[in-house]
C-alpha cells in the first residue's frame, strides 16, 4: 500500500513538473499562432513559411530565456524526490 502512495504522488509531483517546464513555450507558441493567424486574416496573405518561421523564432527565444528557470526546476524535482526516494529516505 504505501509503495503505491509513493508511487503515484511521485507521478503526480512529476506531471505536474513537466506542465510547469512546458507553459512558457507552449503560450509563447500560443500567442505567436494567434498573432500571425491574424495577421494573415486581415492582410489575406496566405504564406506557410509566415506561420512557420516567426513561431519558431518566438519559441527558441522563449526556450533561451527560459531554460534557466526549466533547469533549475527539473533538477530540484530530481534531487529533492527522486534522489531521496532511491536512497530510502
């Protein structure tokens, strides 16, 4: 019974953990689709490398601003849950 409790808390602590890593880039993705699908509606401008390049440009910004914050969260996941749950504490 309690290695099941440990077992899905863990998983939950972890989903939640990779919801919270993957935000900024999928609103960043979000919001650059909206943009540039506006954008294309109001220009009638029907281009697929508009919709392709800024997206990807917005994410790979918002991936180098925010991997500081990704890193720093996936490695105190790592050592303060994972770590102590393969010790044995």
């Amino acid at each position: 019974m309690h290695n099941e409790v440990v077992f899905f808390d863990t998983m939950r602590q972890a989903l939640w953990v990779a919801v919270i890593v993957s935000v900024p880039i999928l609103a960043c993705a979000l919001v650059a689709g909206l943009t540039v699908g506006l954008f294309q509606a109001l220009t009638s401008i029907q281009e697929m490398t508009l919709t392709f390049v800024p997206k990807l440009v917005a994410i790979v910004a918002v991936f180098w601003v925010s991997m500081g914050f990704m890193t720093q969260t996936l490695v105190s996941f790592f050592q303060d849950r994972l770590i102590a749950l393969i010790i044995g504490g």
